[in-house]
C-alpha cells in the first residue's frame, strides 16, 4: 500500500472524472479525531470582489470519493449535485 505525507496534498488539482472538470486545489484536510484518519479533503471557496464580500461555500470531498492520487492531480469520482450538498457554509 503506497502512503503520502499530508503536506504532499496541499496545492494538487483536484479533477472530477466523471465530467473532467477541475474543481480548484486542495487547501485544508478533514482527520477523524478517534481515529486519527483523514475523511476529506477541503477546497476553499472562491474569493468575490477580491474578498471584499467574502468567499463562496468550501467544498468537502470524502475520502471514499477519492479515486486516485498522482503525483499532481487528485482525481475524484463525484456529481456536481452531490457536491452541492456537501459544501462547508462559511459562518
């Protein structure tokens, strides 16, 4: 079984195979405290007006939705509308 470094995540691609779409990077991770295993990775929000009305809802994507990880793309196997229903909200 291959391993990886959490600080190798950071900054990878992260692509949908599905429609092939790139969904943005990976910029934080989510890790089962009782477990100590990662669940998610997390894709931060997009900016609006450079920040100035804050960012959009991140994108949290389980690890069981993970289907490869390369040496600079993770590729994922998920729908957009599954992803709708899995964004963090941003209080």
């Amino acid at each position: 079984m291959a391993s990886c470094r959490i600080g190798e995540l950071w900054k990878k691609d992260v692509v949908c195979v599905d429609s092939g779409v790139c969904l943005g990077r990976v910029d934080d991770v989510e890790v089962g405290v009782c477990t100590a295993q990662l669940t998610a990775i997390v894709i931060y929000g997009r900016s609006r007006l450079f920040g100035l009305l804050g960012r959009e809802d991140d994108l949290v994507i389980p690890w069981e939705d993970i289907q490869v990880i390369g040496q600079d793309t993770i590729l994922v196997r998920t729908r957009p509308a599954a992803l709708s229903g899995r964004r963090r909200h941003k209080p």
